[in-house]
C-alpha cells in the first residue's frame, strides 16, 4: 500500500487542495487503478479480502470524491477526501496496522511537481 496507494492519496489531496480539478480526476482515476491492481494482483491477505475490503471501506468514498471533483467543489472534496483519509486508518486499525496512519498533506513530497492548475 506504501509504494502504490499512498503516493496517489497525497497527490490527490495536493490536487484538489490547490482546485486542480483535471488532476485530481487523473489522480483519483489512478487511484481507482491502483486499489484494483491490488485487488487483482494480492486477492487475499491473511484472512483479509482485498478486494471486500477495499468495497467496504473505499469504494463511496471514492465517488464522493469524484461527485467532488466534478463539482470542482473545494469544500465538498475537503469532506470526502478526509472521509477516505479516516477509511484508510480504520482499515489499517482493523488489520494489526494502527502504526499506520494516513493524513491528509501538508506539504508535497514531490518537490518536481506543480500541482496548481494550469495558467489559461
């Protein structure tokens, strides 16, 4: 989850942080993407599904999200990326992983990238 998920969570919340509405469409289809990777790729984990985990815990927000973005609706992407930064936490909670915990950024760690809109 570090090496895939958590790069797209941030860039996601650094698009919509800075109203890049076409960004933080790619970043939260990449997301999409990359949670059914892992559904694919990892099925089970323990005695953990992944991919019923990732409908229990992700899937609605993952389309506020996008009800968000398509809105280009600051206030209302703020809610829904924090309701899925809260779901990322009570899984990991619920997995022996409650070392883990995942919040929104507050500064990019990806120094070589803009994430504000294009200049029209």
């Amino acid at each position: 989850m570090t090496a895939l998920v958590q790069p797209r969570h941030i860039k996601l919340g650094l698009a919509g942080s800075e109203q890049n509405w076409p960004y933080a469409a790619y970043e939260l289809d990449q997301l999409r993407e990359t949670f059914a990777d892992l559904a694919e790729i990892l099925p089970k984990y323990h005695d953990l599904s992944i991919p019923e985990m990732i409908r229990s815990t992700v899937k609605e927000p993952l389309e506020a999200l996008g009800r968000a973005i398509q809105a280009k609706d600051s206030s209302q992407f703020t809610v829904a990326y924090g309701h899925l930064t809260a779901s990322c936490n009570v899984c990991h909670q619920s997995y022996d992983r409650a070392v883990i915990v995942i919040q929104a950024p507050t500064v990019s760690s990806f120094p070589d990238q803009d994430f504000r809109p294009p200049a029209k």
